[in-house]
C-alpha cells in the first residue's frame, strides 16, 4: 500500500520528454484520479488500465483510492503509450509489484482490455528521448523491438502483454501470451510507388551540362534550387534524380529521418536503418498542415518534415496556395519548422534541399525567344504568375536555372556520366565543408551563417569587387551577395580549390543569376 | 437480484450492528443511529475525540456487485457531507472536526464477517 512509480515518455513533436508517471494507492473514496494534463485518448488509459489488470489476474485495489499523476504536470501530455507505466505504478503502489525494477527503465505501450500490449507510434524517438535522458532499458511491446534497438547502446525487451512484464519484473518465468497484431497491414497492391525512385540514375538523361552541373552545386553545399522552363523539359527528371547524388545518410540524419517517420506512422522498420536520403514530391493541391505538419490531436509532421536530409520538390510551385508557400520560408532558412496550436507549439527538423520547379505561364507553353510559342494565356495571367515565381521564396533560392527545351545546340554527351561517379564528387565536397565547419553548428555551405563566412572565410577583394559592381548596377542584393558567396565555396570545395576566387565567384554569380555558365566552370570540377 | 426485499433489509440490520461493534471496540462512542431527514439516511454518528464521525455502512454477502467501498461515490460523498451539516443543526451540537467515514462489512456464509474501516473519504 503507498506509492510508486514508473517511467514514460512524453512527446512534442520531435522533441522528447521523460515522465514521472507516480501512482498512489490510500483508503479514501474510491476511485481513479488522473492528474497532468492529459489529453482524452491519455484519459480513457483509466478504463483500459483497470481491465487490462483485472483480465492479467493481478490485483486491482478495488477498495482504494488510486491517484496517478504524471509529472511535470504542466507538460501537456496525450496518447495511449502511458497505459503500461500507469498500470505498473499502479501494481506497485497496491503492493502487487516490487518497485526494484522500475527505476532506469522507461516502459511504453497501449494495453488491450485482455492485458495485450499493443504497438503505438513514435516510438523510435521515445527511446532517443530516453537515451538522452541517461536511462539505459526500455520495455516496448514486441512488434517494435527492432525499431527501438536502432537506438545504440539501449537495453530493449519486448513483451506481448502485461502479464508477461510483470512476470519478468518478478523474476518469475515469462507466461505465454497471443502475438499481437501489429495493426499495418502492409500494401495491399504488388505496386512499390516508394520504391519507384531506387532505379534512376543520372546517366538517365541526356544533354544539359549546364543544369546537371547546377544539380551538382546543389546537392554539395545545400542549395535550394529553382528550375524554370516550359513543360516538358526535363525538370521533374531531374529533380527526380536529386537523391541519387546525394551521399548516405549519417547514423545521426538516419535516425532523424527515421524518428520523423515514426512520428507520422510511416516507418517501415523492416527496411532497416534508413541509408538513402528521402525525396518528397507533394502534389500541388497539399494543405498547409499536410506540406509543414499539424493535423487535430497529436501534430503529425509534414512533407517538409519527412523529406528531411533529402529532397523536398515541389512540382508547378505557383500554383501551391499562397499560405502554403509562406509557410516555407521558415524551413528554407532555419532547416526547422515550429507548428504553433493553441498553446502547444512543436518543432520538427526540416533540412530538405528544396527543388522548386516552375513553368513560364499557367499554359506552360510560353516562350519570349519563339514568336510562335503555341502559348495560350492572356497577358495578365502570365504576369500574376510570374509574381508569384519571383516571390519571398525566390528570395532564399540560392540557385536558379532556366531550362530550354532540348535542341541541337544544347544537345552534349555529358549526359551520360551516371550518379554514382557525381556521388562521389558531392561527398568529397561534402567533406572539406564539414571539417571547414566543424566548430560550427552547420555542415554545409549553404546553412552556413553570411556573418561568420564574411568574417573568417572571405573571399579575395578581386571578387568582392565583382560582386560589388553587381549590386552597384542593381543586378543583385545584399541577401543575394551572401548567396553568392555560399556558392562561391561550394564551386570551390566541388573543384578542389583551396579558396574561392574570381573564377569560383563568376560561376556562382552566373548560377544565381540564371546567367550561362561558361565551359571552364565544369572543366574546373573535374581537376 | 434474487434476495428478496426482506431479506435486504436483515442483511443491512446485521452489517450496522457489526460495524457499530467494530467502532465501538476502536474507542469511538455512538451519538445516533439510522438518523433520518428528508435528504436521506445517516447509518452511524459518531464521536471520536473532538471529531463529529458520519459513518456510512456498506455490507455485501458476495463481491458480485464490485466491492462494498465501490457503491459510495462522490454524489453519495456529497449527500452525507450535507446529512451531517443537518444533523449538526438540529441536534444545536459544535464540533471541531467533521469526517465522514465508510465502514464495509463483507459477509462471509461461514466464519466471521470481514470489517474494514476507511476513515476519512
């Protein structure tokens, strides 16, 4: 009789939280009291805690007043994952349970009225949150055991029911128990829409040094890029191949990656630790929440989110609601997103290169260089969308390519250099701009910060007065010279040089500007 | 329910006269018994010290029903904090201390009677 208590997990987004769930077991009017702010899915915990016991054969203190709290009690806390770390601090405060054993570990799980334990999401970041909060072993039902041993150095058991936890909290034989369902039912088509995009390669396409080149820029110093061009010329094929040059991801962006796609209920834990970055092609017809993330009750993350350490493309982007390309700007600069409801507020990571794609007209067709461009929108439509392409998200694109539609001239037997040998490339610049950065909190040119590249790693007064003379003549702003001199780096850091100079700074200008490239940018790359 | 109305009744009687033994061997001694006002019943006043005892009797002959303590909940809670303020009134008595207490009687069909006393619901 008296008190105990067990350890849960609290989420806010991404972000994790260790629960004191404290039960107190006393005479007094009977009945279950739950304090700390809990939401009502949390709430009914009560009902299917009490049968879960009951059906367990364990003892329910029927004659008691129960008061569970789940502390700190300010922290808004909602889901169905405390049902097991109530039920056992319940066991224990009624005396039905020894506390050894429930310090140091964090129990996570729904319990079924027949006292099953059933899978929950989120659960890959709960045991992060655990992890960091120094606690070495987690009890998860069985289904997601392997999701929660991706968390090094972290002790998982998992059980199907509560009577085979409290069992082994005992010391007592485990009991045999039904396997529980794991509640996805896997695709009910042979289609693999997900894995349409582990086939292409950059030797897919032919021609177009220039854009391939820009591509390249891109992926190795975290560009966001916008490609411009009537339909049909080849700017969903090439974004589509994006990922493919994009090095693997580290253990930590896995992990992250893979946390987001716990918290949306998508992670498929059978493919393992996630080694390929994702890519994200949301329609244009996405809402705000489904493109940054919220949703009722618990905040799922959004497209922003999930293609995390990817590529986040986003196909005819005028034509996404206004709202919605707002909502962009924070991630494009941050590499975060923070979903404010009400009083809660949540913050997911969000460093996706974002690929915007945008056709000339509504229509697609429009061509100012062509008299006969077959063209069929009226003068103001072609205005209204083209304000809408040189928007404030245009603002924080680093890069930015025209593309024309194939032709002779743009015809090159570039194209069939394949991903694998441009991976290459791309990790190696990848590399010298980690160590560069190391004591820093970015990893890549382009989230570093404008104020300390200028300070300690400026670039050479020839091609400061490059720039200079541009913004002089209006062709470029402040916030655009600090582009310039990211790329700058990264043109640099791809070719092997040292340090950036005037050449390094013609070619980033160019790339910013929409300018052509001239042929010795690329010979440059492959020094 | 298969026990008849009478039958209630006897069952109710034995388990206030057990209870009120119980209370009695605990030091507390017996101002009233099955007080009536037009909100309802008092099974037990008390006195315990300074304190002013209302004492609610629960008696189950078998736990198919749930258990004796699960049959007062807070409506119930609320209706004998309302019972003493009466009782207090019309019996122009002072006490220092109100509390109102449970006494549940678990009837076993052989041996003797389980009695748990909950002070202070």
């Amino acid at each position: 009789m008296g008190y105990a208590r067990a350890h849960g997990v609290a989420l806010r987004g991404a972000v994790g939280h260790l629960v004191d769930v404290q039960a107190d077991v006393s005479p007094g009017l009977v009945g279950l009291t739950l304090v700390g702010r809990a939401d009502s899915v949390l709430a009914e915990g009560r009902d299917r805690v009490r049968m879960a016991i009951i059906n367990s054969d364990l003892e329910w203190p029927a004659t008691k007043r129960i008061t569970v709290l789940l502390s700190p009690a300010d922290l808004p806390k909602g889901g169905s994952h405390y049902d097991l770390s109530m039920a056992l601090a319940i066991l224990a405060a009624g005396g039905e349970l020894e506390t050894i054993g429930l310090e140091r570990t964090v129990f996570i799980g729904e319990l079924a009225l027949d006292g099953g334990l059933r899978p929950t999401s989120g659960v890959l970041p709960m045991v992060l949150a655990a992890s960091h909060a120094g606690i070495a072993r987690v009890v998860v039902p069985e289904p997601q055991v392997a999701e929660a041993r991706m968390v090094p150095g972290m002790e998982v058991l998992g059980f199907r029911s509560l009577g085979q936890v409290v069992a082994e909290l005992r010391g007592e034989p485990v009991p045999d128990a039904p396997p529980v369902a794991t509640g996805t039912g896997g695709s009910l088509l042979g289609w693999r829409g997900d894995r349409r995009l582990d086939d292409m390669d950059m030797s897919d396409l032919r021609g177009r040094p220039e854009t391939r080149f820009a591509v390249e820029v891109a992926a190795a110093g975290g560009h966001h890029l916008l490609l411009k061009g009537p339909k049909g010329c080849g700017k969903t094929s090439i974004a589509e191949r994006i990922p493919t040059i994009l090095p693997d991801l580290s253990r930590e962006e896995s992990l992250e990656v893979m946390a987001v796609q716990s918290l949306a209920g998508v992670l498929d834990v059978d493919r393992g630790l996630l080694t390929r970055p994702p890519f994200a092609a949301p329609h244009h017809d996405a809402s705000k929440p489904g493109i940054v993330g919220g949703g009722t009750g618990r905040v799922r993350p959004g497209q922003v989110s999930l293609s995390h350490a990817g590529v986040l493309f986003l196909d005819e982007f005028p034509l996404f609601k206004s709202d919605v390309i707002e909502c962009l700007r924070e991630p494009l600069e941050s590499g975060d997103i923070t979903v404010s409801r009400g009083e809660e507020s949540v913050t997911l990571p969000a460093r996706a290169l974002v690929v915007l794609a945008a056709n000339p007209c509504p229509c697609g067709n429009f061509d100012a260089s062509i008299t006969k461009d077959g063209c069929i929108c009226r003068a103001n439509e072609r205005q209204s969308y083209e304000r809408k392409v040189s928007g404030p998200i245009t603002d924080r694109i680093d890069i930015i390519r025209t593309l024309r539609p194939m032709s002779e001239q743009n015809h090159d037997p570039w194209g069939s250099e394949n991903s694998a040998d441009i991976r290459e490339r791309v990790t190696a610049a990848r590399r010298r701009q980690r160590e560069r950065y190391a004591d820093f909190g970015w990893r890549l040119n382009g989230q570093a910060s404008g104020i300390a590249l200028r300070d300690n790693w400026p670039l050479p007064p020839s091609a400061e007065a490059l720039i200079d003379s541009r913004i002089f003549s209006g062709a470029l702003t402040r916030r655009g010279a600090v582009r310039v001199h990211r790329l700058a780096w990264t043109v640099a850091d791809l070719a092997g040089v040292d340090w950036p100079g005037v050449t390094e700074t013609e070619t980033a200008l160019a790339l910013r500007n929409g300018g052509s490239l001239t042929v010795s940018a690329f010979e440059g790359r492959s020094a | 329910m298969s026990s008849t109305a009478p039958a209630r009744i006897a069952l109710g009687n034995y388990g206030e006269s057990v209870a009120e033994r119980h209370l009695v061997e605990a030091g507390m001694t017996v101002l009233d018994r099955n007080w009536r006002c037009a909100d309802g019943e008092i099974d037990l006043v008390l006195r315990e010290g300074d304190t002013l005892v209302v004492c609610e009797v629960k008696t189950r002959s078998h736990d198919g029903c749930g258990t004796p303590h699960e049959a007062v909940d807070k409506t119930k809670l609320d209706r004998l904090k309302r019972l003493a303020i009466a009782w207090l009134e019309q019996h122009d008595v002072r006490a220092p201390g109100i509390r109102i207490d449970l006494v549940a009687v678990m009837h076993a069909p052989r041996g003797s009677a389980l009695v748990e006393h909950v002070r202070g619901l």
